[in-house]
C-alpha cells in the first residue's frame, strides 16, 4: 500500500468521525430542548390544572385563613406556553387570557388538553382521547382551637 492510499483511507476515516461526532452534538442538543420544553409544559400544564380547581383564581385559601398566592406561577405558565408552544398554542393561550380579561372567565379545557396531548407526544406515549376528571381535596382541621390566653 503506498502513501497516497493510506492517507486517503486516514481522511476517510477522520471524516466519518467527525461526522459521527457532528451527529451526536446535535441529538444531544436536540433532546436536551425537548427535555427543558417537557419539563417546562409539565409544570405549566400542572399551574393550569390547580387553577382551573381553584375556579379560575391563582390563589388558594389555606384552613388556617392564609391565602396561598401562586399568580405570578399562573403568569409563568402563559408565558412558558409562548415561549415553547406551537402555533395553536399560543393562541389557546391568547384566547385564555383575552377571556381572563374581558369576561373574568376560566375556560383553559382546550389549553390544557393541548399541552397535555404535546407532552405525550413528546415523551412517546399514545394520546389520550378521555377527558381527564381531576380531583381536589381539602383536609380541614375541625378540632376546636384554643386561644392561648384563655
């Protein structure tokens, strides 16, 4: 084999590598945005969802009297929908927050159902065609409290 020979098959082989390594950067950076927007929609879809129990409002009173403000959260998740979402959206979530403003209504079914049907989508599973039923539960403390003056 001469010299000619061997460096075209040392080239070969180098371009394959770097090739293989070019490869590799970019899944790696592609299933790292698709890991941020899941983790992102996943704690959206989440703010969404206790709202939406909360009718409507981005607060929750504790049993204790305290309000358990999680608005700027509610903020959050419409802005990670802009940021992240596709087309529809944003614009269910456009829709969402023109129907907050002008008619003080809560309707995030569809915007809801959207992020949860991407998020399936994303990680590999099968959407669902039911309609999810969520479940809220308040413990209260009945006992009597004592003031501790008396």
């Amino acid at each position: 084999m001469d010299a000619t020979h061997f460096y075209i098959g040392l080239a070969i082989t180098n371009l394959v590598v770097l090739a293989g390594w070019v490869f590799a950067i970019k899944q790696n950076e592609a299933a790292l945005r698709r890991e941020r927007r899941v983790d992102a929609f996943t704690k959206a879809y989440d703010i969404l969802v206790s709202v939406g129990m909360d009718n409507g409002i981005p607060a929750r009173r504790q049993s204790d009297g305290t309000l358990d403000d999680y608005s700027r959260d509610f903020e959050w998740a419409i802005a990670t929908v802009h940021l992240y979402g596709t087309g529809k959206e944003v614009k269910l979530a456009n829709e969402l927050v023109i129907k907050l403003t002008d008619e003080k209504f809560y309707d995030a079914d569809a915007l809801v159902n959207a992020l949860r049907g991407d998020v399936r989508s994303e990680m590999g599973m099968v959407g669902l065609e039911e309609k999810p039923h969520y479940l809220k539960q308040t413990v209260t403390d009945g006992r009597k409290k004592y003031d501790s003056k008396t």
